[in-house]
C-alpha cells in the first residue's frame, strides 16, 4: 500500500512537471506567434509602400517614354536640311545695323558667348527641347 501510494506520488509530480513543461512550451509559442505577426505585419507595410512606389515609377516611365519619343520626333525634324532663309530687301540684315553684323551673327555671338546654352545641334545651332504637351498630334 506505500509502494502504491509512493507510486502514485511520482506519477503525480511526472504530471505536473509534463503539465508545465507544456505550459512552457505554450508561452514560447505564443511569443512566436506574436513576432511572427509583427514581422508579416511590417512586410505588408512594406509590400503597399513597394506597390505604390512601382505604380510611381511606372507611370514615370510611361511619361518618359512618351517624352522621348516626342525629342526623337523633334531631333530627326530639326535635323532635316531645309533651305536658307532669303535675305532680307535692301541688303542689310536688319535695318538698324550696319551691314557688317547679321542678325544670325548676333545671335551666334550671344549664343556661343553663354554657358548655359550648351546643347548645339548638328550646325552649331542651339537644339530647341519641347515637352510632348506642345506638341500636337
């Protein structure tokens, strides 16, 4: 009778260390749980601010696509040769000045003279930009 009851006693104490144990394993789990919906929380966060930053640049793409287009439309119309413009009547380029200076003279001198005017195109003549609102099609 005091085997079984010194029997009964272990089996209790084997219980009650297996219950916590599981009530340990339980905290862990929960713990985990916890920083594993932290972490797909932050990861969705950064999924919508990824998505919303693609549309951005893809609708930025979209827009330089167009407008590259519409440069390369301007650059193969601007470098087509196209006929010299007639001299003025009267033999001077503009009738306030003398006939030394040309009006292209001038604006070739204040052209070339300027550093912010560094785009030239295929004669030495300023290449014009425009943006693909201006134009129409």
């Amino acid at each position: 009778m005091q085997s079984n009851r010194e029997s009964a006693r272990r089996s209790r104490l084997r219980k009650q260390m297996h219950l916590e144990d599981l009530m340990n394993c339980i905290c862990l789990l929960r713990k985990e749980k916890s920083e594993v919906l932290t972490s797909i929380h932050l990861i969705k966060q950064q999924y919508v601010e990824t998505e919303a930053e693609n549309s951005v640049l893809r609708a930025q793409l979209i827009e330089l696509t167009k407008t590259l287009q519409s440069l390369k439309h301007i650059c193969i119309t601007s470098t087509t040769p196209r006929p010299p413009p007639p001299p003025p009547p009267g033999g001077a380029a503009c009738s306030g000045l003398s006939n030394e200076f040309s009006i292209r003279e001038l604006v070739d001198g204040f052209i070339l003279n300027h550093p912010w005017n560094m785009m030239m195109g295929p004669n030495q003549y300023p290449l014009i930009l425009a943006s693909a609102e201006m134009l129409d099609y």
